[in-house]
C-alpha cells in the first residue's frame, strides 16, 4: 500500500546570484512498513526535498514550483497551513541530523517531550508526561522519570538523538522521516540508534525516509534507494538493485568511491615499505606523553578545576616511510595527539624525539628549523585556510620564510605545488572562498607539503569531505607520501579510510592507546575489547553482508 | 545559584569602594573650594566652616570618616543647603525620578520588545522596515532634542499637555516618560530584533515547527526566550543610561527629581550633594547591573548548569 | 604580501580573484541607505574642513538690528537673537562635534583594540584578569564619573575627548579580544604556528586582517554615540563652553527660545540628527557588506 507518493516534485530557491533549483522535479513512493533511502552528497537536494513536503523550507527564498505529494489520500503540497500543522508531528514526523542544536536548549526534555501529544492528541499534561515517561524508557534513556526534568545540554549526543527519536514517535506517526540521523555520532552510537530506529519501526510497522550520504549505513537499514544527484533522482530501485546492479555512472562512481578494504597495492610500494621499516630507525618515538587540559569554565581562582586527561600516557613510534592510522571516537585524544607531537598544545610530561631531537626541551627559535621537517593536514578545510590570502601568499609564504624560494623563484615553485595537488594554475590568484570544500583541501595539502617535510600529521583530512571528493583526496595523500617519500600520522575516526591508508592502526580510546597492530592482522584479529566493539559497528556497504552482521550482533547480544 | 548571587554581590563591594574612593579624592583636589565662589568671607568664618565640615583634618581621615558614615547610611550635610542633609536631599528627591524612570523603562521595554519581535518575525518585509525606520529615528533623535520637540508640538502648538512640572496629572507624565523612553526603546527594538532572527534561524525552531506546533506557540514559547537574553542582558546598563539622562529630562520638564538636583549641584559646587548623589547613583547602577546579571544566568539554563558544575 | 609579487612573474592568464574586501565593497554599492549615510559624511566632514574658507558670515559676526529673524535669502538657516548666522554657526559647531567624534573614537580604538588583542592572544590568566578589569570598569557609572570630571576640572575639550574615549574602549576592547580568541581557534591560525611563523609574523599576516571587518564597524557606530555624548555633556552646559561652538550648545541655545523662534532649535537639531542617521546607516551598511552571515537576509 501506498502511504507516499511524490510526483515531480520541484523546489527552487531564489537567491541574489539567481534562481538555485535545489529540487527539479523528483518523484518516489513510500510503502507501510518500508524505508526508502535517499543518498546523496551535499548539495544534491535530499533534505530540501523532505522539507518540501512539509513546507519546513524557509519561504522565502524557497519556493515551491510544482508537484504533487498524496499522503493517505491528501496533496500535501496543496494543504493550507492549518492542515499542515495537524500532519506534521503527528502523522509524519522528523528526526533531524545533528542533536546538539535540535532540542530547545530553555526547555526541559519532558516539555518538549509532551508538546505534540498536547496539540495533536489535546490531552492532559499529566498523562503526556506518563506517556512521555513511556517512550523515554522504550529508546533506552536510563531513569526516564528523573530524565523529564533535565535539560538537553545534560545528554550526551547519543542520548539527545534517543530523545529525538522519542519525542518523533510520541504521536505513533506513519511516516517518519530520518535526516542523516547518525552523521554528527560516533560509530558505536550510530550502530545503537540505527538498530533502535530499525526496531521500532518493525514494532510499529511504520514507514521510513531515511535520508543519508553514507551508503553503508544506508545498505543496512533500506529496503529501497533513490540516489539524487544535482536536484534529481538518477537511479531508484530496491537495495540489492542499487547496491549490486546500479546502472547510472553516478551510482557506480558513489560506490566506488567508498574505500574498502586495503590501500591499492601498487606494484612495488608495499615491498618496499616492508623494507624500510626494518632497515630505518624510527622517525618519531614518543613515550609517555601526557596532555592535561584545566578547565578553567568554573572560574579561575577555584581550587578544584577539573583536569581533562586529554592524552594520557602514550607511547608510540612512526618508523620512516610509513603511514601510522590513529583511530579514535570523538573525545578520544587521538587530535591532541597530533598537536603535542607538534607542540601546538602545551603538553604535561613525557617527551617527543623526532629524529633523535627532543622536541619538548626546545626553545621557540630552536623549534623554527624543526617545524619545516613536519607538517600538519587538517580537518576542516574552511578554516584551516585564511580567507583573506590568495592561494599564492598561502603557498608562497611558507617558501619565503623558510627562505626555500627567492622572490625570484617563488611563482614558479608555487605553481609547481599547485601542479602537485591538482590545482588549475589559472586559480593562482584566487581566495579560499572561491574554491569548493575539496579544492580548498588541495591548497591546504599543498601548504603542508610545501616545506617538503619529512613528518605529515593529517588530522581526520576528508571527514569533512563529500564521499566521491574524499576518495580523490585520499589518493592524492597516497600519491604525494610516495613522490615525495614523507611518513604520515593519519588520524580519522573513520575506519574504513584509516584501513585503506595506513601501514599500520593504532587505537585510541579515552586518551589511553588500547591497541597498535598492522592494518590487515588488526581489522581480522583484533585483541582489546574495545577495538573489538568499534570494528563490530562500522557498517559495510554491501546489503547482504550488512544484514548478515546484524543477524551476527543481534545474536552476540549487543 | 545562591553561590553566584553571593560571589556577584561580593564583586560589587569592590567596585563601590573604587567609585567612592575615586569620587571623594576627585571632589577634593577639585579647584576652589566650596566657599570660595562666595563674596569675601572672613577667615574665622571659613575657619568655623572647615571645622563643622571636618574639612581641617588630614585628607585620608576626612576620608575614612566618609567612608564610616556611608556604611552607616549617612551622605553629610550639604554645603548648599545649611542645614539640610545630602540623604533629606536625596529622599526629597527620589521617588520622583525613580516613577520616572519606570515609566520610561515600561516605553521602553513594552513598545521596544514588542516592535524589535514583530519585525524579527517578518524580516526585510514593510513589516520590518517601518518598526525598526521609528526605532533608527528614536536612536538618531536624542533625548535633549526629542524632548524640546515635544513640548513645542503638544505642549505649545496644541496645548494638549502641560510643558513642565510634575503633578498629579496623568498628562504632566507622558512626555518625560516618552522622551527618556525612546531612545532606549528604539535600542531595545534593534537589540531584540536582533536576538529573535538569530533564535528563530536555529534548528530546533525548525523542530518545533515539524512537531507541528502552531506559530505563536513557536514563537512564544520556543523563540521568545533565547531572542530576548540579550535584552535582559542589557537591562542593567539601560536603566543606568535612564538615570543620566534624567539630568536632561528633568532639566527640560523642570522636574524637581535626583536628576536636576545633581545638575544644580554641579553648578553650585556643591562637594558633598555630588559626592553623596554620585556614590548613591553609583551603587543603584551596579544593583541594577547585578540584577540582569543574576537574572541572564537564571533564565539560561546551560549557564545555571555551568554555575552548578563549577561550584 | 601581495604587493611584494613581482607583477611581472603573475601569469597573465591567472583569472583574478575576489578578495573578501572586494565582495564586500560590492555589497556595499548595492546598498543605497549606506551609500547616502557615506556621501553625507564626506560632505560634512569636506564641509567642516573648509568652514574657514566658505562660511557666509564671519563666526561672531553680529547684526543685533536684525535680531533673531526667520529664514530668508541673505541668512539662509535664520540668524541668533544677537542677529548671527545660523548656516555659519552650525558650519563651525561641525568642526567641533565632528572632532569630537573622531579623536574620542580615535582614543578609544587606539586603547581597546591594543587591550583586546593583547589578551585574546596570551589566554589563561592573563585573559582572565584584564577581562576582570574591564568587567570591573563597566560596572562603573562612567556617565556619572564624566558629568564629575567635567564639574571638577572645568570645561576642558581635550578631558572631554580622553574622558569620552576611555569609557567607549571597553566594549572595543571585548569585540576585538572576542574576535581574536575565535581567530586562535581557527585552524589556519594553528597553521600558521606549526609552519613555524614567528608571534608578530601570525598576529600582523593572520590575526590583524581578519579582525578588521568587526572592528572597523563597530568604530562606525561609536562615533555617533560619542557625538552624542558631547551633545549630551553640552547640553547641560558641562561639555565644550562658549565662544567655541557644538551642536550640542547650538541646541541648548536654541531650547532657550523655542517658543519664539523655532528655527533656532530645529535646524541645529536636524543636522545633528541627519548626521547620526548617516553614521548609522553607514555602520549598519558596512556589518551587512563585512559580516554577510550576521545580517542573514
């Protein structure tokens, strides 16, 4: 039966630099009880076209043009607003991306909890809080009586998304829709809330958009895909389908971006790399490092500030030529390890030797020759670039100020970098606006190689990236370490990218290193426990395989 | 909380103690002294003068004598007014302007948040325009003009008010209140305005509105509280701003409240009524500075959370 | 930096780019409002500048035949009560209000930004404690304290400017602090630290131009409060004193004999209030075309 039907949908925004159709005519159904997933990359118009349908876009500047959307019989696109208001909430609700900012910080949980049984069901407050009191229990909150009155900043994220999660299905709606609601969590959060999203759903037989740029999550929870790209729809069908028959370039172009398994092995490289690691002495060796943070959000002149262990007694040693994978959840420690090994952040105890130079004994004028051997990649290529430099005073004022490059040579040595890291030359003139997110990561791979450094530490490099972009990222980094023969600290919290860069994985975990290992042995035997749970929740895209591991985890008792 | 309201009112001490302390050393070295304006006095009688006032003995006692007889309540005798002292002068004069200032600060607030809000719903509609053209024209029309003005169209033209006094009439009141009022309700309008947009733009105003809650509800219960925290936050420093321009409202009206009586005494050089008028001033800014403060903490809940963790 | 690139050795098909300064001047040209409030405050100050040269009348030219007449083709704006021009008075009163607003403001840029950077970029305790004083110093009744300073040490103009700066600096000093710690935060910032860039290298190349925008902006809508200020203090006969001349004093004046002759008291006050609507315009103008997320349209 059914419960959607979305017939070209169009969506357009206006905006000063001109019309910007976000949705251009889409059409798909949705069944009781099924989950249709919509991927995409950012951009591609996925969530502008699930707001449509409720008329959350904000008019203006968007606008809907034309289309058709028959939810149980009514045009949800010709509903006037009152209308809409009865359906949104209590027959079709949402659960958005990021909890942090989805929950109204002034009220309480247990408020926000009984709002829609109050407007849609009008009954009493007092039996929409026992009810509230219900499904706050049922998505897994501990105590729900006591969690009533607490404020959303007193959740972690994992728990904000269950109060999402409960608060959407307070009013037993039919259609819920899910709008990348694992992005902004870890990965042993997003493997609980996807199996709550999926056991609920079962239990209450109820229909599901799930709209996601991940494709193994997606190959886990979907029964059918539509894949958007630019405003349309360029391939829909069910899972399998998509997954093992996709027929659209793009299709295939998203799947293969994915990286799987390990790096590809080019012909002589891993020899070689095996090789070096025995013949060189280590490049950087690290022994009990600690990284204290005062919180000083208490006030400063308090005796007993808390003292965040940030890094917490860690060893470690980068051979030469090697890639080093530092996996890690958010909070772990894994970014501050790269900083300290930098001394960009002021560290506790415990040394750093960079070939054979200890680092935290050196003065600021003693640590300049050393800061051009190692060099930093990082995460978020909108603010890692000052936007009111040129992507020539970017690269060039490395070059200068380590005196690489005369002022006579420098035009040509930046060029020779933006060769390097794929950059149009004609783009030598341009500020870091005018590029998009990877581009702009280029220029800032570019900076980091341009002092032809010995050590790269890469702070999670392509989390912020588009998944085709990431994939070109990633091979760039692989193809530079090679030509230029650099030894590289990855850190990620993604596991997949980390297996398929790294020689060897070391895990992070509370600031502590659980675990270090050769990539390949690590993924197919790993030892602690921890590493153990965070491997078991990485979703794979592969449909048959990903519902075989579920099976597996249901049956271990997760 | 009870621990931040302690910790607050103990920073308050300090700030007092620097206002009083740069306040009466000012007043001292200030040239020529009280007296000194008068026709020729006879030596003895300054003499009898300085000694009444404690004006012969050393600076720092004169100093910690004022200082003990402020933490006993007590502002002095005014040079002015023999016999008359600084606090009948103040209490004469307090319930006036402080009915002053509120009617001035219910303009401000009722007519600002309610116009600054209105516009933030509807932003670059005429909606928006017109409320916040009045708001830029309230900022741009200081109180010393918009008070003038005023009187000369209602007062003198129409003859629908009366131009100065402070009876019992209603009509006495609204053109103070207006004038020392708008400025500050044209600010209170922008800065509200201003709060609301970026409230309504965040996420879970859009949550609210998939839970398929009417707009007022939206707006009221969800929106309201976080646009108007920098209104509260600015509070405090508004009703120091309405206490000095009431040197100017009271000037223009002739309104026989603290403000002009603090004007009057600058000219006359009237040490202790300025000492006194400052120092009372001075800790009713910083109550009034610590009351938004308390208040901005109590009706954010992350920062109440703060203070509890902090503790 | 980009003046030290031979321009010979720039690729000529190298398209050029749009530096932030340059978007923003577009915006700013499409914005009519801020565009006037520019053009009426290059006239005034032009006109200020040049008072001396083309004022109508002589500063204390009297006419007392005259008196206090209307508007009229020899006395444009009406003439004063002793039968002076009202365009020559206001065109001096300019030259006062004006300096006014910018050397106060000039104060008060100088001390805040130099506070507000200095402890935005040491943090920890530093920070702490300059951001304690500053908190402290706004608890203070400045109002209160200049009517005192004023009262105390006579009508002086330059305590009036130092008086008028040193209270504006505060919230200068908390934008530009502000600014700066996000700035640290932001990785090109760390970047600049891990390339080995010296302190002063990172603060003058990275810190300095991107605090630019918030602070020039705030400068813009502090001259009108300082004008408004010294209005204010005039008003009450406490700011600048005869025979130099403020709007302010134009004003007080003109109050005197409103009932008699209006134009005494509305064209003093109209110019004043054009004059703030002009800066304000420009400020908001210029935080809509420096800051385009802030002004969300």
């Amino acid at each position: 039966m059914k419960l959607l039907k979305v017939d070209n949908l169009t969506t357009h925004f206006h905006t000063r630099e001109g019309v910007v159709k976000a949705v251009d005519g889409i059409s798909f159904s949705v069944n009781q009880g099924e989950t249709l997933a919509i991927v995409g990359e950012s951009g591609s118009g996925k969530s502008v076209a699930c707001y449509s349908l409720l008329k959350l876009i904000p008019q203006p500047p968007g606008k809907i043009v034309a289309g058709s959307a028959l939810f149980d019989g009514r045009d949800l696109l010709q509903a006037d607003e009152s209308t809409l208001q009865n359906i949104r909430g209590n027959d079709i609700a949402i659960i958005f991306q990021d909890p942090m900012t989805c929950l109204n910080p002034y009220l309480t949980v247990g408020e926000q909890l009984i709002e829609p049984l109050i407007y849609h069901h009008n009954i009493s407050r007092k039996n929409a809080a026992v009810r509230a009191t219900e499904i706050l229990g049922e998505v897994g909150i501990v105590e729900p009586e006591k969690r009533m009155g607490s404020y959303p900043h007193e959740f972690s994220g994992g728990m904000r998304q269950r109060v999402m999660i409960a608060m959407a299905l307070i009013t037993e709606p039919k259609l819920l829709i899910c709008d990348e609601p694992t992005t902004a969590l870890d990965v042993t959060i997003q493997a609980q809330i996807l199996n709550l999203v999926k056991a609920l759903q079962i239990k209450r037989n109820i229909a599901v958009i799930f709209i996601s740029h991940d494709l193994a999550v997606v190959a886990g929870v979907a029964d059918n895909v539509a894949v958007m790209k630019d405003g349309l729809i360029v391939e829909q069908g069910p899972v399998d389908e998509i997954f093992y028959r996709g027929q659209h370039e793009y299709t295939k172009k998203l799947l293969a971006a994915i990286p799987e398994g390990a790096k590809p092995l080019s012909a002589q490289s891993p020899p070689m790399n095996t090789d070096k690691k025995s013949e060189h002495k280590p490049l950087l060796s690290i022994s009990a490092l600690k990284t204290h943070f005062h919180d000083y959000s208490g006030g400063w002149l308090k005796r007993n500030q808390k003292v965040i262990k940030a890094v917490d007694d860690v060893s470690l040693t980068i051979q030469q030529g090697e890639i080093l994978g530092l996996v890690g959840e958010s909070g772990s420690g894994k970014s501050t390890l790269g900083r300290s090994i930098l001394q960009l952040v002021p560290i506790t105890s415990g040394s750093v030797v960079f070939d054979g130079t200890e680092l935290t004994r050196l003065s600021p004028t003693q640590m300049k020759p050393v800061r051009r051997r190692m060099q930093m990649i990082f995460q978020d290529p909108y603010s890692s670039l000052n936007p009111r430099m040129t992507v020539f005073d970017t690269l060039a004022e490395p070059l200068l100020y380590h005196r690489l490059a005369t002022r006579k040579t420098v035009t040509a040595q930046v060029l020779a970098l933006m060769d390097d890291v794929g950059l149009a030359r004609a783009a030598i003139r341009k500020y870091p606006h005018e590029f998009s997110g990877g581009q702009r990561q280029r220029i800032a791979v570019g900076r980091a190689i341009s002092t032809k450094p010995e050590l790269v530490i890469a702070d999670e490099p392509v989390s912020a990236l588009d998944v085709t972009i990431q994939a070109q990222i990633l091979d760039l980094i692989l193809a530079l370490v090679e030509k230029h023969d650099l030894t590289m600290l990855f850190i990620s919290h993604d596991l997949s990218v980390v297996r398929y860069i790294a020689d060897r994985i070391a895990v992070m975990h509370h600031g502590k290193l659980v675990e270090t290992g050769i990539t390949e042995p690590l993924f197919s035997a790993p030892k602690h426990d921890y590493t153990k749970k965070l491997l078991s929740a990485i979703p794979v895209a592969d449909p048959v395989k990903e519902r075989q591991r579920q099976v597996d985890l249901i049956q271990l008792g997760n | 909380m009870f621990r931040f309201i302690i910790s607050r009112v103990l920073q308050a001490i300090p700030v007092l103690l620097v206002v009083v302390t740069i306040t009466f050393f000012l007043v001292r070295v200030a040239p020529g002294g009280p007296f000194s304006a008068e026709k020729a006095v006879p030596p003895e009688v300054i003499k009898a003068l300085e000694a009444r006032y404690h004006l012969d003995e050393p600076i720092w006692q004169q100093y910690l004598g004022y200082l003990n007889d402020l933490v006993h309540g007590e502002f002095g005798p005014s040079f002015r007014y023999p016999g008359r002292t600084v606090n009948e002068l103040i209490a004469g004069g307090l319930p006036i302007t402080a009915e002053l200032a509120f009617y001035a600060m219910l303009v401000a607030v009722i007519i600002g948040v309610c116009a600054g809000v209105f516009a933030a719903l509807k932003p670059n509609t005429p909606q928006d325009y017109i409320p916040m053209s009045a708001a830029m024209l309230g900022i741009c029309m200081p109180s010393f003009l918009m008070g003038p003005l005023l009187v000369l169209v209602f007062g003198i033209w129409f003859e629908w008010v009366p131009v100065s006094g402070w009876g019992d009439l209603p009509g006495d009141k609204i053109l103070p209140a207006i004038t020392l009022g708008s400025g500050y309700a044209a600010f209170l309008a922008r800065l509200s305005r201003g709060g609301m947009l970026e409230v309504m733009s965040q996420d879970y105003i859009r949550t609210a509105r998939a839970k398929g809650l009417p707009e007022w509800v939206v707006v009221l219960k969800h929106g309201l509280r976080g646009g108007l925290i920098p209104v509260v936050a600015f509070l405090g420093p508004a009703f120091a701003g309405l206490l000095s321009g009431s040197f100017v409202v009271e000037t223009i009206f002739q309104i026989p409240g603290l403000g002009r009586f603090y004007v009057q005494a600058a000219f006359n050089r009237d040490y202790t009524m300025i000492l006194g008028t400052t120092v009372f001033f001075a800790t009713l800014i910083v109550l009034f500075n610590l009351l938004s403060d308390i208040v901005s903490v109590w009706i954010n809940p992350k920062l109440r959370h703060q203070l509890r963790e902090g503790k | 930096m980009s003046s030290s690139i031979p321009a010979a050795e720039i690729l000529e098909y190298a398209e050029k780019g749009t530096s932030l300064w340059q978007d923003a001047w577009i915006r700013l040209r499409k914005n009519t409002l801020a565009l006037f409030g520019l053009g009426v405050i290059l006239t005034l100050c032009l006109i200020a500048l040049m008072t001396p040269f083309i004022a109508p009348y002589g500063y204390e030219e009297q006419n007392l035949l005259l008196g206090a007449a209307p508007p009229s083709a020899e006395h444009w704006l009406g003439t004063d009560i002793f039968g002076r021009d009202m365009l020559t008075r206001i065109m001096y009163g300019s030259r006062v209000s004006l300096m006014v607003g910018f050397i106060a403001t000039g104060v008060a840029l100088a001390i805040g930004v130099l506070w507000g950077t200095i402890a935005g970029y040491a943090g920890g305790r530093v920070d702490a404690v300059m951001m304690r004083i500053v908190d402290i110093l706004y608890a203070l009744p400045f109002m209160i304290f200049i009517v005192l300073l004023m009262v105390v040490f006579g009508r002086n103009i330059l305590l009036l400017f130092l008086a008028i700066g040193a209270v504006e600096w505060l919230t200068m000093a908390r934008i530009v602090r502000g600014q700066v710690l996000s700035l640290r935060r932001q990785e090109f910032v760390e970047a600049a630290v891990s390339l080995g860039l010296s302190r002063w290298t990172i603060i003058r190349r990275h810190l300095i131009p991107n605090t630019l925008g918030p602070v020039i902006v705030y400068t813009t809508l502090t001259i009108p409060s300082v004008m408004l200020l010294e209005a204010f203090l005039s008003f009450l006969g406490l700011g600048i004193q005869p025979p130099q001349s403020s709007w302010g004093l134009l004003i007080s004046y003109g109050v005197e004999t409103m009932e008699e002759y209006p134009w005494l008291l509305l064209f003093p006050g109209l110019t004043l209030s054009i004059t703030l609507f002009a800066l304000n315009f420009l400020g908001d103008g210029l935080r809509d075309a420096l800051d385009p997320k802030a002004s969300r349209d």
